[in-house]
C-alpha cells in the first residue's frame, strides 16, 4: 500500500538530494541566499541567463556544498569572512563605503586637530597647576620660622610699605672640621652677627641700607626670649651686634627699633654654610671686584675684575675687613653688592627655568634660612626680587649715615637717620646718602 499522497510515491519524488542521494543539488528548501560585499552581481549570479537575484537587493549566499561555506577556509563570500569581519550585508549605494559616502574599507577619519591641541593644552595647564601647588607646600614645609617677633616689647608704629632686618651670622651650624677649615670660619661656639642690614621695599622703589657691626646704639627694656622676663633699660652703649650676641634676634630687633624709630616687619638669618650653598646652588656668582683683596683671616684671594665665584671665595669676600681701607664700612658695600648680585642670579630664568638648579637652590636656601613666624612664601619672594632690583639699579643701597666714632665704636648721623627714618614710614623717595 502507498501510504504517499497521489503522486508523491517513493518512486516518483523526483531526483533526491542531500545525504546519501546522488542529486548534484541540494534540495530548494535548504538553498540559502548568498551574502556578498558590495559590486554587482557576478555573470551567472543574478544577471541574464542565471538566477534571478534576490529580492530587496539582498544578494545571494553562499551554499554549504560550493566551496565557500563554513568549511572553505578563505572563502571570498563564506561566513569565515563576512561574518567574523562583521560584513553580513554588502555595503550599499550611499552608504558607509559605497557611492557618494563614507570611507574606503581599511581606512581611518582625519584625525581632529583642533580637539588634540586643546587637550594637549588643558594636560599642560594642570601639570603645571599641580606642580606649581605642590613645589609651594613643600618650599613652605622648609621654612624654619624661629623667630617670635610678638616677644618684642615696645615697637614703634607700622609705616608705609615693608620693612626686613637682614642678617648674616656667623653661624657654623652644620660645617664639619674641615669645612670650617677650608672656609677660614674658625670654631667659636654660639654665634654672633657678621651683618646687618634694613631693606625697604615701596612705591618708591627698594632701599637697602646696611648696619655696620660696629655701630654705637643703646640696648633699651626688653623681654627676654627665652625667660619672657622684662629687663629694664640702663642706658648701656654698645655695638649692635651684641645685642644679638646677648639675648638672640629679638633683642636685636628690639634693639634696631629703639634707636631708628623704624618698624621691622620681617627678619631673615642666614649662617655660613647656608650662604656658600646657595652660590654653589646656583652654580656662582659674577661680579666685579673693584680691587685686589688678600685677606688670611677670611680666605680671601681675589683679583681686581669681573669673575664668578664659588661658595668658598664669596664668603670670603663678604667677610673681608682688614685688607680695606673702610675697614668694615666697606665689608658693608661689598655684602650689599654681592647679596644684590645673588638675588639677581637666582632669579635669572636659567635659573628659574631649569628644576635641576632651581629645587637644589632652594632646597639650600630653605634649610639654611632663620624667619620670623609670620614670614611667608610671598614674603620672601618680594624680598628677593627688592634686592634683584637694587642690583639692577631700581632702588637705592647706602650705609647708615655716620658723624663720627667713639671709642672705636661708630656713631649715627642722629639728624640724617631721623630723616632717612621719615622717608622710608612715609614710603617716600629716600634722598639721604650714607657713608
């Protein structure tokens, strides 16, 4: 019996295909329609005289059987390129690729100038942000703020602009026996002051004026800073750097004071190793000396001229005395001159500009630097840059106006210093001369 519907018996289905047939065609219920990239239909794949082409533009598959299905490796059209590149559906007329739009397979968009340039900028902006943050916190960190200026008793009146007592000590804090040696130091205990001197800084320009060691002026009251008991005044004369060998900075300050009728807003120290690191830091500094100085007591051997010196030879020339005719009103000149040609140098931009000379500068700067509690960054920075200025000829140096001496100690001009005195309260143009 034929259990087939009418005409559909075993014998007349027809050729059959697939497994186990002996059909050279696969069975039209699993012909599948091709997948082809772009360009028209090849000959026999759509055009005249083959198969029609698929409906909706969709081209033709590839079969299992024609070499370019699954199994063909490389296959133009099989699944083993369409598929895995992501190209299931050739790309249309218009479309990404095709006539008229996009780009060709392989290639990549323009790259957006505009967009890298402004991104290069806003990461160079914020390095710069965040290093310029973090190298202030850090120089801030350094800053050895020793000096308590509220124990001073008695101070005159604020005046107009910015007034720092700067002062060279004698300390050998940190020098090693042979460093003392080679820098004709000595190795006396304590320290006392080798310089002094008053920077003004204003509307009118930077004053700086020097304190000559040997200066006579009267130790007034004051409150011990250490003992915070009050010691009345005598009426003691003595040179002004006992002041500071007596009862430190404070006393000092006090002392400065007492005699000028000046307010002192701000004080900076700084021992002999702490200078000879700064030059060095820097990598020296030039100068003109004005004639040749040979000093044994200082270490001095110089040559009349313009020359850069090391550490070593600078504190040599700034503590030299005996072998000048000023004694110590010329040391004065010279500290002043030198101080003003090292400010300049550090804030020279091959200095500024350059993170391996400008950390190491002020790395031995911060370490080597005494400051009053209230001295800022900022402070310190309007410092500098005053004393650049009197370098480069902006501002005024001069020392304290002196009549006479006594007792070899040297006495003020009592009616050009209360003039000099006025001008700088007033922030006037200073038209005092010193010695």
């Amino acid at each position: 019996m034929n259990d087939w519907p009418e005409g559909w018996s075993g014998d007349n289905r027809g050729p059959r295909y697939g497994r186990g047939s002996a059909g050279a065609r696969p069975e039209g219920a699993r012909v599948m329609r091709q997948v082809r990239r772009g360009g028209p239909a090849p000959a026999g794949h759509g055009g005249p005289g083959g198969p029609s082409a698929p409906p909706y533009g969709v081209p033709q598959q590839p079969s299992y059987v024609d070499g370019g299905g699954y199994d063909a490796p490389g296959g133009d059209h099989g699944y083993g390129s369409g598929y895995n590149t992501g190209h299931v559906y050739g790309r249309q007329a218009g479309g990404p690729g095709g006539p008229g739009g996009g780009y060709a397979h392989g290639s990549r968009p323009a790259p957006n100038w505009g967009r890298r340039i402004k991104l290069t900028a806003i990461t160079l902006v914020t390095v710069f942000l965040v290093t310029t943050v973090a190298t202030y916190f850090w120089a801030d960190s350094k800053l050895n703020r020793e000096v308590d200026l509220s124990k001073v008793i008695d101070r005159p009146e604020t005046g107009k602009g910015t007034n720092y007592l700067i002062v060279g000590s004698d300390s050998r804090a940190g020098l090693s026996d042979e460093q003392k040696k080679s820098l004709h130091t000595g190795s006396a205990e304590g320290k006392r002051t080798d310089s002094m001197m008053i920077l003004h800084t204003g509307s009118n320009g930077p004053t700086l004026i020097s304190l000559p060691r040997d200066s006579n002026v009267e130790i007034p009251s004051f409150k011990g800073s250490d003992s915070g008991k009050t010691y009345p005044a005598t009426g003691r004369q003595v040179k002004l750097n006992a002041a500071y060998a007596e009862d430190g900075p404070e006393l000092l300050v006090r002392t400065v004071e007492f005699n000028t009728g000046l307010h002192i807003d701000h004080y900076v120290e700084i021992g002999f190793a702490g200078f000879a690191n700064i030059v060095d830091a820097v990598g020296g500094v030039e100068i003109d000396i004005p004639q040749d100085i040979k000093d044994t007591k200082s270490g001095a051997d110089l040559k009349k001229g313009k020359q850069t010196l090391d550490g070593q030879e600078a504190l040599a020339f700034v503590r030299t005395r005996y072998a000048l005719a000023g004694s110590d009103l010329d040391r004065t000149k010279n500290q002043q001159k030198f101080l003003a040609a090292l400010s300049h140098q550090v804030a020279t931009p091959s200095t500024v500009m350059n993170p391996f000379k400008l950390y190491p500068t002020m790395s031995a700067g911060l370490d080597s630097l005494i400051v009053d509690k209230d001295m800022s960054l900022w402070n310190l920075a309007s410092m500098f840059w005053a004393m650049k200025n009197v370098n480069s000829g902006d501002g005024t140096s001069m020392n304290m106006p002196i009549s006479g001496s006594t007792g070899g100690n040297l006495v003020w001009d009592k009616a050009k210093v209360r003039t000099l005195v006025d001008e700088l309260k007033n922030d006037q143009k200073v038209t005092v001369t010193g010695n």
